[in-house]
C-alpha cells in the first residue's frame, strides 16, 4: 500500500475511533464532582468513595466474582470432558448434533433463554440462589470453552497418547500426564472467556436475580434508571479495568508459551 | 458475544479432527468406544437445564396459555402493534448491517492490505471492544446521548435535549457495539484473497476501481455474507441496548417479549414472541448454512 491509500487510511483512523473512543467517556465521568452524568468540571474520588463503602454495590462485586469463579469452574469442567468426548467419539453424526446443542447459547437470543430460565426457575425455586446463577451462568460459558478447547484437540498429536498408553498408563494416566498438560492453553482461555462471560452476563441474571442477591451489571442496569449518579460511572471503570486486566494477563500468558513451544509448532 | 463468529471456528476445528482422531478410537482402543460418549453428559445436563427444557417450555405456553381467553399465536396476529414491532425490528436490523458494512468494509480492507505492524493495531482496535463489558459500552452511550451530555454541550443547536430515548440513539447504539462482528469475518475472508488477482487484472488494463469491482469484490462476498448475517441475527436479540438507549414506545421484538412476560405475566404471549424469534433467527442461520456452499471462494478458504 503506499500514498494513494491516503482517503482509505483516514477513514480508517475514523472506524478505529469509533470502536474505542465513545466507551471510555466513563473514566472521566467516574471521576466527576458533580452528581450527575454531566461532563466533569472539576475532579473527585467520591463516586469510587461510595462504590467501597455502599453495601449493595459490594455484595453485588462480590456475588459477581463469586458467581464468575464457580460457574467457570463448572464450565470449564464440563465443557473440556465434553470437548474431549466430542472429538472422539466414533459417531460423528450423534456428536455434532451434540455439539450444535452445546454451542446453541452462542445463537439463541438471550432474552428467549431468559425467558424460559425463569419459568423453569421459578418452577423449581432456582430463582436469586447461586446455585441457580452458576447454573444458568455455566451453560452460557461452555460454549467458550468447548470452542477453545476443540481448537487445542485438533493440533494435538494422538501418537503420544498411544505410545503412554502402550507403555502402561492408565486412561487416566494417560489424560493427566499426556492429553491435559497439551491442551491447557485452550482450556485456560476457556476458563477465562467463560468467566468474563459470567461477570458481564446482564439479561439472564435480570430473571433471575431476586431483591437478595444480585450481580454486578444487574445492579449497573438498574441504577442507570434509578439513582443516574456516577457510582456506576466508576463502577463501569473499574470493571473495564477488571477485565481488560484478566484478559491481558491470559494473552501474555499464552502468549509466553506459544513462543516457548514455536521450534516445534511452525506457523 | 463473540460467539457467533467463534462458532464456525469449531466446525472447522471438528472437520479437521475428525479424520485424525478416528483411527485411535475405532479399532485398536481398548476402552470401550462410547465412554467417549459419556463425557459429554455433565455438559448436555446443563444444556438441558439452561436452555432446551427452557425453550420447550416458552414454545409448550405459547400453545397451551391463552392469555385473555385467546390462543396467543391468534392475539399477536389480530394485534397489529406487534407485526408494527417486529417490522420495526427488521428494519433497524437491516439498517445496522448496511452501517455496519459502510463502515466495517472499508476498514477490513484496510486491515487486509496493510504491513503486519498496522494491521496488528488494527485488529487490537476490533478486539478491544470484545474485551471489555457490553453493558459498560452502552452505559457510555447513555452518558453521550442524555440531556446536558457531551453531545447537546457540542451541538447544542442539533441535539439540545440530547439523543437518549430516540430510534438514532438505539442505531448508533447497535451500529458500534455490532462493528467488531462485521469486520472480523470481512478480515478472515479478505486476507486470504490473492491481491495479485487484483494486481493481474490492473496490468491487463482495467482501472483500480474496476479490478476493485470486478476481482476482490466478488470473493470478498463470502465475509459480506457472513458478518451481515452475525449482525442481522443478533439485532433481532437485543434487550438490554434498546431498552438502555430507546423509548418503549419504539420497542423492539426483545423488550416486547420483556414487557409481556414481566410487566403483563403473559407468558403465552412471551413464549410466542420468543418462539418467533427464535424461529427466524435459526431460519436465517440454517438458510446461510446452506446458501454459503454457493458462494465463490467459500472452498479452499481457512
């Protein structure tokens, strides 16, 4: 490419504004000294203030990272047994209708499965418990997790299952010593989009929630209406901040370790 | 939500693995073959708890309840508000691709076309958004568009009250929460394209518009295809975007389903507003599924 471009490269500049740009209004606001959403004259920690010291938007952190840990777990439990199971297993047909069941979150509109989660909820007293959260919040997840852990299982090398297996492991030696450690990054990333998943999830848990536990982005919706103070301002801030700093850490780790194994995976 | 386009990734994956991982389970394995099968169990429970049992239920009330005496499927269609709202839900859907590829085009293309080094800052600009809440992204909109927010303090004349509450509020919205959906399966199509293509048709004398037109445009169809149809899909979903950024009075399919099922507890009517829904936007999946075999440069592409 070279000068003639010069239209195309601004108008590109201009995209690429827009992608990022109008989000991070909630930083400065966050930091405002006026008690509304009005750009700031002046600046203040008070709205952080109140975000630390108010005990609706702590407990609602606190379910959120609580929900978010569990239901990855269990996802990402679930989702890389599966995964395996998937890939494996003899009958392609049976399993890729399986597979399009599990991946089926990815497309259904999230309102129709909130809908039905409530009704369901509500029959078997689900409703705001976190059994119920990490539930709901877990089949969300799986799909991240079957996606990024499939992705690992095809560029692993069966051969070295074999040979463990010819040796004397066990199967599950064999999964532990050989299959696990090979695909850990996938699963790793599984975990960590299934977790972010979870912490951002708003419309299913709006169902689900109950006025005794709520989640994070629950509570960030509701107060959008209700109070229209910056707290949520600074509670949005930090939870860019949250999960910009989860997924850059899982980046850089995968990263490390892509260029540790690289001799071998030419790509 | 950047599963839809993550989503094609795992066919790939299990199209590549089938092959290779048949012969170790067939014939020589010594555990029994369906244990295989067994794994996915913990997985499916949970898919039938969190949405097969679900959704069945939504489609078993809209047949059985009848709210007010009337079966609900009959209601919606005598109601004429509701072809009005679903109407209106294609349009911003179609309206939100048509932005989407104005913008997303042009942009993926860049990416395609330029050095590793810019293309990389490129593709963190589309990823950024991936990485950080949904719901922070359109709480930032509210701030932009509320009365005595940036946008009425810069153009006061223009949007005095500002834009909140509006159907531009909920377009703009969706256009640039929706972009990365775009540009991304435009980027993985563009960069397998043969630039030299281009190239040889320039050298046998058409102009660079032309060979735009006639080479790259036709193969890039297949990302055209898939990124409208990611955005048009997920629109159609929308609750929480329009419901932060719109007026009920301009509702969309999704806060429809919101307002029957929580505001009325007309769970018929929710269940077959949600039935429809779920409906067309599995038509549209199934009908591209199908309709991408007959595009050019959809085989032999990664």
């Amino acid at each position: 490419m070279n000068s003639k471009h010069i239209g195309l490269k601004l108008y590109g500049a201009f995209v690429a504004l827009i992608l990022v740009l109008p989000t991070l209004i909630v930083i400065p606001v966050s930091f405002s000294n006026k008690s509304s959403f009005v750009f700031p004259d002046g600046w203040s920690l008070r709205w952080y203030e109140t975000f630390f010291t108010d005990r609706g938007w702590m407990a609602a952190s606190w379910n959120s990272v609580q929900i978010g840990l569990l239901s990855a777990l269990l996802a990402t439990v679930a989702g890389t047994a599966a995964a395996i199971g998937l890939t494996r297993w003899s009958r392609r047909k049976t399993s890729s209708t399986l597979s399009s069941i599990l991946l089926s979150p990815m497309v259904v509109p999230g309102i129709v499965m909130a809908i039905g989660i409530y009704m369901l909820f509500s029959q078997i007293g689900l409703l705001g418990t976190v059994h119920g959260f990490v539930i709901a919040h877990a089949m969300l997840g799986i799909p991240f997790v079957v996606v990024a852990v499939t992705a690992s299982l095809s560029g692993l090398d069966v051969q070295l299952e074999k040979a463990a297996a010819s040796m004397g492991a066990t199967p599950f030696g064999v999964f532990r010593q050989i299959t696990l450690p090979l695909i850990v990054p996938g699963v790793a990333s599984g975990a960590l989009f299934a977790f972010v998943s979870s912490f951002d999830e708003v419309i299913v848990s709006l169902f689900i929630k109950s006025p005794f536990l709520e989640t994070l982005p629950v509570r960030m919706y509701s107060s959008v209406t209700d109070d229209s103070n910056p707290t949520i301002a600074a509670a949005g801030t930090l939870v860019l901040l949250f999960t910009t700093l989860i997924l850059a850490v899982g980046s850089a780790f995968s990263r490390s370790r892509r260029r540790k194994l690289s001799p071998r995976s030419s790509k | 939500m950047s599963e839809v386009s993550t989503a094609g990734a795992v066919q790939h994956a299990d199209r590549h693995a089938a092959p290779e991982s048949r012969p170790a389970t067939s014939r020589r394995s010594v555990r029994p073959r369906d244990a295989y099968g067994l794994m996915v169990l913990p997985a499916l429970a949970l898919a039938a708890v969190g949405i097969l049992y679900p959704v069945a239920l939504s489609l078993w009330n809209s047949l059985t309840k009848s709210d007010g005496g009337q079966n609900a499927y009959a209601w919606l269609w005598e109601n004429p508000v509701y072809m009005e709202i679903l109407m209106r839900t294609f349009s911003t859907a179609l309206l939100t691709v048509l932005l989407c590829l104005g913008l997303g085009y042009p942009f993926a293309y860049l990416m395609a076309i330029s050095g590793p080094k810019v293309r990389a800052m490129l593709i963190a600009f589309t990823l950024f958004p991936f990485w950080i809440s949904g719901l922070v992204r359109t709480f930032a909109w509210v701030i932009i568009f509320q009365k005595d927010g940036p946008l009425a303090t810069m153009a006061p004349m223009l949007f005095g009250d500002g834009l909140l509450r509006t159907a531009a509020a909920v377009q703009i919205g969706l256009v640039q929460v929706l972009l990365p959906f775009m540009v991304l399966p435009l980027f993985n199509v563009m960069k397998g394209i043969d630039m030299r293509l281009v190239a040889a048709a320039e050298s046998l004398g058409a102009r660079p518009l032309v060979a735009f037109g006639r080479v790259f445009l036709p193969l890039s169809l297949p990302g055209i295809f898939a990124g409208s149809l990611v955005v048009f899909v997920m629109t159609l979903g929308y609750y929480v975007l329009p419901q932060m950024l719109g007026s009920s009075r301009q509702a969309l399919i999704g806060q429809a389903i919101f307002t029957q099922a929580n505001d009325l507890n007309n769970l018929g009517r929710s269940g077959a507003l949600s039935v429809i829904l779920l409906v067309i936007s599995l038509a549209l999946l199934a009908v591209s599924a199908w309709g991408r075999r007959y595009l050019p440069g959809s085989r032999g592409q990664r």
